[in-house]
C-alpha cells in the first residue's frame, strides 16, 4: 500500500474542483475503463514507480454504501482477489486505487469464445473456488459472485472483485437482505428464506461453472418472473458440449 504524505492528499483536493481532473493523490488518471452503480473506473499510473492501477471514483454521497465494502476488501489478500492498494478521500469524492486486471471481465472472454474448454474452465473455476473458500474461511460471504464481477490478469488468472454486497457471517445468525443478478441467485434467495451466506456463493459457483462449459445460464429466460420459477424448480437442461462423465447436474 503507498502512503501518501499530507500535502499529496491537499494537491487531490484542489485537483478535484478542475472540470477534468488530471490526477489524484500520487496518481496520473487516464482513460476510462469501466462504468458501476455508483462511479467509473479510471485506468491511471503511479508517478514514482509506474505501476498501472484501476481506480474506482465514488461520489462521497455514496459513502455510507462503500464502508463495509471497503472495510472487508482491505484485509482479504489472495492471489485470486483484487488488491485494493488505498483509498484516497477528497472533499467530495473517494478514490480506490485498485489492482489494474489487463485482461477485462471474464464475461467478455467468454462472449468472445462462446463457451470454454474443459480444461481452461477447470483452470479458472478452481481458482475462483480458491478466492472464495478464502473468503468464506475468514466468515466473509460475497453474495454477488457473476462473471462480471470477475476480471482476469494478463495470464488469465483469475482476480474475484467488487465485494460491494459482502458482509461477515455467524452460524448463529442468518441474513436476509436479496442481493445480486437473479440469474445467480439462489432458490432460498429468491422465496425470501433467511439464509448463512456459504450456500448462496456455492449455489452462484454452479451457476458461473455450467456458464463457462455450456455459453449460456442455466436458468435463462427473457421475462424475470419466468426465470425466478426455472431457478426454484431446478429447471435447466444439460448442454450438448459437455464430456461424458461430466457431473455438473450434481451442482444444482
């Protein structure tokens, strides 16, 4: 993590009140590289050492949504989990400098191939296995697993990202709050059951490995009602492409 002196951290402040702000605290902002909820995300390079690093801009009216966010992502520190380097807050915007993960969102890479290999499948779904059993090891649920919110380094590496929905768990206490894409979500979810948090990130792994064999979601449909009722029911079919003994059925 780079430590920014006092007088870094005025210099973001007054760069911020610019029209088209050309840095922020020890970084040089560049183009844009992707659109959220609540900000963009703004490829951008350290002055000192060079290093590419994405940084998410928030307007500080979200604050309040990016505190538990940020409090979980600052101490999960896998290979397979997106550093997040600092957060750098001005007057009226928080900046997270994250890891820059040059290869986009796995959801693109599949688009651009359809569906994958069982053999790179197995790559990559073993490696977001291993990002979230760290999480889950620590009793932090995601909730928002999907291809979007994985992104991928120049090695096609997995990096698991935006923990915006993630909270910590107890055995003793369920949790309630519906989060994330439908197509995901998981049947207790959806009926509006309390649930632990472990068997809704499992469920969305099912989900995310037939997507990656098969191109397509399990439960797709165009009207949302329709495809809450496949997911309940346990509605899907088995793709042609997969291999004989390939036992994904067993994940739903």
């Amino acid at each position: 993590m780079h430590n920014m002196p006092y007088g870094t951290r005025r210099l973001a402040k007054n760069n911020e009140k610019a029209k088209d702000i050309k840095s922020v605290g020890n970084y040089i902002l560049e183009d844009t590289i992707g659109e959220g909820t609540y900000g963009k995300v703004k490829l951008a390079t350290h002055k000192l050492t060079r290093q590419k690093v994405a940084i998410k801009i928030i307007p500080k009216i979200h604050a309040e949504n990016l505190t538990r966010e940020i409090h979980h992502h600052r101490y999960l520190h896998h290979p397979n989990i997106i550093s997040l380097f600092e957060v750098i807050p001005t007057e009226n915007k928080i900046y997270m400098v994250l890891e820059y993960c040059e290869g986009g969102e796995l959801y693109d890479f599949l688009v651009n191939r359809k569906r994958l290999k069982e053999n790179l499948a197995r790559k990559m779904f073993g490696q977001l296995c291993r990002a979230v059993k760290y999480c889950h090891d620590r009793r932090v649920v995601h909730r928002d697993l999907k291809l979007e919110n994985i992104l991928l380094d120049a090695h096609k590496n997995i990096k698991l990202g935006d923990f915006g929905f993630t909270r910590e768990y107890e055995s003793k206490k369920l949790l309630e709050t519906i989060c994330g894409s439908t197509g995901y979500s998981a049947p207790e979810m959806l009926t509006g059951k309390k649930y632990s948090g472990l068997e809704i990130d499992v469920w969305s792994l099912g989900v995310i490995l037939y997507t990656l064999l098969c191109g397509s979601l399990p439960f797709d449909d165009d009207d949302e009602n329709e495809m809450k009722l496949k997911i309940m029911k346990g509605e899907y079919e088995m793709g042609e492409f997969l291999s004989d003994g390939n036992d994904i059925y067993l994940l739903f």
